[in-house]
C-alpha cells in the first residue's frame, strides 16, 4: 500500500520559513518523480515544484515560486523535501505531495501525471 505522508507546515510570518517533508513507503522511491502541489481556499490545486526521478538532477517549479522555493529529495530517507523562503501571504494553502511511479519527467506539472497523494499539510503566512 503506498502512502505519503507530509509534515512541516504550520503558521509563519510573512518573510518567513518553513521546510515540508513528504515520507513514501510502499513504492519505488527512487524510481518515481516526486512533486509539490498546493490549493488556496477556493482556488483550484495548482503546481508548486518537481523533482525527476532516481538523482533528482532536474527540477522545475511554478513561476510564482521561482527563486524562493527549493525541492530535494534523499532517496535512503524515501523523503521530498520543499525549503520555502522569503514566504507571502499568497503561499497560504494546503500542501500536498505527489508520486508519479512511472519516473516520467515532462508532464510533471500537470497533476494527471501523479497516481498517489499524500493528505496534504496546511501552511498559513500571516502579514
């Protein structure tokens, strides 16, 4: 059975930090590219940040979060990690991490791409 699992989020001032960590078990972790989505309230899911398969040598993220944002991944942890700086209060949404168990890379921003969700993890920036 796979599951993800995220952790980190919380409530942090605008400017501010936080890490999320998304933990898979039940799949091949190595082999599957692994990504970030998020949704504000009332606002659809949208495509925060990717990470390709077995070296995570490629990375690609959402405009907006360009250059603030960084994804990683530790394979002997089976861990997705996404290191958010420089926070606003438009990064308030819950978190969701994904799996795509096939290791494609090219489609990953779309969210068909991804068989498995975690339960997502709710990050709030205050002004």
């Amino acid at each position: 059975q796979v599951q993800l699992v995220e952790s980190g989020g919380g409530l942090v001032q605008a400017g501010g930090s936080l890490r999320l960590s998304c933990v898979a078990s039940g799949l091949s972790f190595s082999g599957s590219t692994m990504a970030w989505f998020r949704q504000a309230p009332g606002k659809e899911r949208a495509f925060v940040a990717a990470i390709i398969y077995w070296d995570g040598a490629s990375t690609t993220y959402a405009d907006n979060v360009k250059g603030r944002f960084i994804v990683s991944r530790d394979n002997s942890e089976n861990t997705v990690y996404l290191q958010m700086n420089s926070l606003k209060p438009d990064d308030t949404a819950v978190y969701y991490c994904a799996a795509d168990v096939g290791g494609s890379w090219g489609r990953q921003n779309i969210q068909a791409s991804y068989a498995y969700w975690g339960q997502g993890t709710q990050v709030t920036v205050s002004s």
